[in-house]
C-alpha cells in the first residue's frame, strides 16, 4: 500500500506543476478530493455525467475583477 502511495503522489507531484501550475508546496497543501476535483474537470468529466465547458476569456475577465489576487 505505501509503495503504491508513495508512486503516485511522486508521479503527480511531477505532473501537477506542469498542468496546473503549483509549486510543490499547493501541491502538498492540496487534498486528494482537491486533486480529483481539478483532473475530472480538466477531462472534461464534473459529477452526474455532465461534461464541463471550457472557460472563456470573457468568464475570466470578470472572475478576476471580481476575485482579484492582489
């Protein structure tokens, strides 16, 4: 059981600042439903079946006026 912990959590340490872009230290902050949530949503996959729609340039111009990370 740790082996395959430890193989996976090494593998997706390496994968997840490539794909997402956190450092090492969001990556072990993050919890594994966290993790999930964000890889089901980049394949396209949400809860219930939907699939998720890209988000568009617009969308994000008003989530960052309205959530602006200083």
């Amino acid at each position: 059981m740790a082996d395959n912990f430890s193989t996976s959590a090494s593998r997706l340490a390496g994968l997840v600042p490539l794909i997402l872009g956190w450092t090492p230290d969001q990556f072990w902050r993050a919890t594994p439903e966290e993790l999930t949530g964000l890889f089901r949503s980049l394949d396209g996959h949400v809860m219930g079946g939907a699939t998720a729609l890209p988000l568009d340039q617009s969308t994000l111009a008003i989530l960052k006026e309205a959530f602006p990370d200083g």
